[in-house]
C-alpha cells in the first residue's frame, strides 16, 4: 500500500474512533458531507434516525459512504474531505487529529516510521518491565485495568497495526453491544499475536498515540 492510500485509510478509522467517542458530533459531520456532495440528505437520515444503532454503528455508515469514494481519486478525497472539515468549527478537532496523521504517513516516513527492529533482535534481549509479553490469560485483569479507554478503542487499534477491515470487523461481531465490548474485544484478537508483538512497551506506546499518556505510564508502573 502506497503512502497516500495508507494515510486515507488511517484517516479513516481516526474519523470513527473521534465520531464514535462523541468528540466529533455526528450531527455536525453528517451535514458537512451533505453539502459536500460525499452523501444525500436522504441517506444521512437514514443512517442517523434508527434508535436501534449506537454511535459507533452510525459513524462507521457514514464512514463507508465516504470510502466509497476514496477508491476512485484518494488525493481529490484527501483534500476535499479536510476542505468541509476546516470550514466547521464543530469538527476542528477531526481535522487536526486527520492533518497529523497524514503528515506523518506521508511526510516523513523514513523518520516517524523508521523500520520495525528485526525479531531475532527482540528475542536475542531480556525481557525487561516494559518489554514484558502478555498472552491471552492476561485478558481479563488487562481489559478491567485499561477499561477507561475503551472510547479510543479504535485509535488504539489502529496504532497496534490493525489494518481498516479488521477494525471494522469487530463491531458487527455478534454479542458486542458497544465501546467497552469492542475494546475488550480488541485486547483479546491483540494478544493472540505473537508475544513479540505483545509486550507492554507496544501496548503503552498505542495507548499514548490514542491520548491516553497517563494510562500508559500506569500500564507501565503498576499492572
């Protein structure tokens, strides 16, 4: 995947998780890709009246009507979708969040997203606190002890490498109700990876990307 779809992608599921969270109004979002041409007025409607849907059900419909168009010119989405996001007030927030993702997918890539160190590396060293694996018997005290942050579920995952799809997989999954069932959710496919990739450095370091510095530095000193 290029840089420019990658980002588009990122700029994706950073929209979800801050429509999902209530940080961006739906409402307010909803509107802007209205008069943008992105969505009608019709199926706006449609996706926002039913009482049956949570809010993250009714930001990933509104997702999936602007990915429909990010396929055919992802540039020309890029700029017109941060075009209709700067003009309202209201959704500075996703605009800023969607700038600095980009910036670092696209801008700076051999320094904001330097190589992975090679496996044998992390396995030749000693585990240390931080560099400490989890596995799936950890779940349940993990889930209760970072339950805080289930609202940013989808930012976390994604800076776990969670790709698109994945993400979006999660909430039609049978049983999950909301934020706290997708999180936990989330954790328990997360330490399923291999326990190079489930050390408790990896896991603070997406909670910072998601805001959740103080929980990380938690993580790190007391669980």
């Amino acid at each position: 995947m290029n840089p420019e779809d990658k980002a588009v992608e990122s700029c994706l599921s950073t929209a979800v998780a801050l429509l999902s969270s209530g940080a961006v109004d739906l409402n307010s979002f909803g509107l802007a890709l209205v008069s943008a041409g992105f969505i009608t007025q019709s199926a706006l409607d449609s996706i926002l009246s039913p009482l049956g849907l949570t809010r993250s059900q009714k930001a990933m419909q509104l997702l999936q009507c602007v990915s429909a168009q990010v396929k055919t010119n992802p540039k020309q989405y890029y700029e017109s979708y941060l075009t209709i996001l700067k003009e309202r007030p209201p959704l500075h927030a996703l605009h800023d969040q969607i700038t600095k993702k980009h910036a670092q997918l696209t801008q700076g890539s051999a320094t904001t997203n330097p190589p992975a160190a090679p496996v044998e590396t992390r396995e030749a060293q000693k585990p240390t606190a931080g560099g400490a694996s989890l596995g799936p018997d950890d779940l349940d005290r993990l889930y209760k002890f970072l339950k805080s942050a289930a609202p940013s579920w989808r930012m976390i995952g994604e800076a776990l490498d969670f790709k698109y799809v994945e993400l979006k997989a999660i909430t039609p999954t049978t049983g999950l109700t909301g934020n706290d069932d997708y999180f936990q959710e989330l954790l328990h496919r997360w330490l399923k990876r291999t326990p190079d990739r489930t050390t408790k450095e990896i896991l603070a370091d997406a909670l910072k990307s998601a805001g959740e510095g103080r929980l990380a530095d938690k993580l790190f000193n007391e669980f």
